[in-house]
C-alpha cells in the first residue's frame, strides 16, 4: 500500500523446506518468486500457529500451512455427506 517492500533471496543452505516450496512453485508456474506479505485482518500480524489458525477459522481464507501441516477448508458439500475424502 504504501510502495514499498524489500527483496528477500532464499538460500537452499539456510532455508531448506522454504527454498524447496519456492523450487516447486517455479517449476509448475515458471515463475521462481513467492510473495509473502503479512498475516493478520484489522489484527496484529499473526506471530503463532494458534493465532494462525484463530486467524483461518474466522476468515474466508482457503487453506493455511502450519508447519508442516495444510489445513484446508472442506467444501459445504462433502462436509454434509460426511465424505473425509473431499
């Protein structure tokens, strides 16, 4: 909002699950660069998992990583049928 921002580069050697995800990004999309921008709505920035998750389950957010765990909202429909599937 307010035109600024900084480049941060991700080295294999000091972020190794990061720099994977973004190695992954690119060679699905092409484009080897992740935007990261700060967690939170009218809040705070979210500094731990709980408020990571406090933060998903009262927004329309689709999924979170926590860790190593994505948590994904579950569609109206499979969640009525009781499919854990979907």
């Amino acid at each position: 909002m307010d035109g600024t921002g900084h480049l941060q580069a991700v080295g294999k050697d000091r972020n190794p699950a990061y720099h994977t995800l973004i190695s992954a990004f690119a060679e699905k999309t092409g484009t080897p660069v992740v935007l990261n921008t700060s967690f939170n709505e009218n809040e705070p920035i979210v500094e731990s998992s709980e408020q990571a998750l406090d933060c998903f389950f009262r927004t329309a957010m689709d999924a979170v990583v926590v860790e190593n765990t994505l948590v994904q909202r579950q569609p109206v429909e499979a969640a009525a049928a009781g499919d854990p599937s979907e």
